[in-house]
C-alpha cells in the first residue's frame, strides 16, 4: 500500500522512528527501508513523506520511504482510500 504520512518520532542513536499515516496507524521504519530521493541522516520529525507499507510479524514497516515534496511541512496529509 502506497500511502503519505507524517514522521512523528526518530531515534538515530538507535536508527529508527515512526511515521503516522492517517486510517493506517504508525508505520515503523529502519536503515533497512529503502530510501528515494533523501538518506535516514536527513529526515526530520514533521517531515511528510510517500511510504510504501507493508505488514510484517512485528506489525506495519515501511518498505520504501521519499520526500513528499508536493505538500507543505505545516499541513497535514490529506489520504484518499
């Protein structure tokens, strides 16, 4: 499932942080997300962004994770099912 969301947590000592996507819930990513068009090093929380999501054993991950560069910082995503 492609989806835009929110990044609302990061820890990069321990290289990882969260993103809420609206009717999904949080959507946990890691170093082993791959990154498009940006690198772990940049991300910021309150930074919107495309993930591709996908459910694991441990719950949703984020298999692929870019800038969106289409909407603004200080505006929530809007999310069309």
């Amino acid at each position: 499932m492609l989806a835009s969301g929110r990044i609302t947590k990061i820890n990069a000592e321990l290289g990882y942080g969260f993103i809420n996507v609206s009717k999904v819930g949080d959507v946990f990513f890691s170093p082993k997300t791959s990154f498009e068009g940006t690198d772990f090093e940049a991300l910021k929380v309150n930074d919107l962004v495309r993930v591709s999501v996908t459910e694991t054993e441990r719950g949703l991950f984020a298999q692929t994770l870019a800038p969106e560069t289409s909407l603004r910082r200080d505006r929530a995503p809007e999310i069309t099912a």
